[in-house]
C-alpha cells in the first residue's frame, strides 16, 4: 500500500488514566510519526495531541483502532491529500 500522510487528534479526557497508554501506544507507532504537539490542560485534567504520520492506511487504521480502545481517549484522523 502507498505511503500517506495524515493528520490524527488524540483527546486524552482523563490524564491520570490514560497518559501512559496512549503515550506507550504513539512510541510504539514511532518509527511513522513525523511530528508531535501536546497541549495538557492539567486544570482541566485533558490532554490533547496533535500528529503528523505517514504511514499506509492498514497502519493507520491498527493506530487509531488501538487509541480508540482505550478509556477516556477520543480520535480523529484526516489524511492529507497532497
């Protein structure tokens, strides 16, 4: 499958719960992020994540599958049409 790049948005709604999963879970897709952003709301007790990937869209799909199972984490991915 071909190489895409895309945009996924991870909501951590619970930090204390769900921080180290997700983080866990990015560090083992590594090797197809391009770019990381977060912005934790401690006040608020959210974080959220932005990432650049390029990766096929069976990768893709095992990632935000995998996010998706984990309590209290939202994900929305868009791929890139470049």
């Amino acid at each position: 499958m071909e190489l895409q790049r895309h945009i996924v948005t991870i909501v951590v709604e619970d930090i204390e719960a769900a921080f180290n999963p997700v983080s866990e879970l990015i560090h083992k897709f590594a090797p197809h992020v391009l770019m990381r952003v977060g912005y934790p709301m401690r006040d608020r007790n959210v974080s959220v994540i932005f990432l650049i990937m390029e990766a096929d869209l069976d990768i893709l799909g095992s990632f935000s599958g995998k996010l998706g199972q984990i309590r209290s984490v939202k994900v929305k991915t868009m791929t890139l049409k470049l």
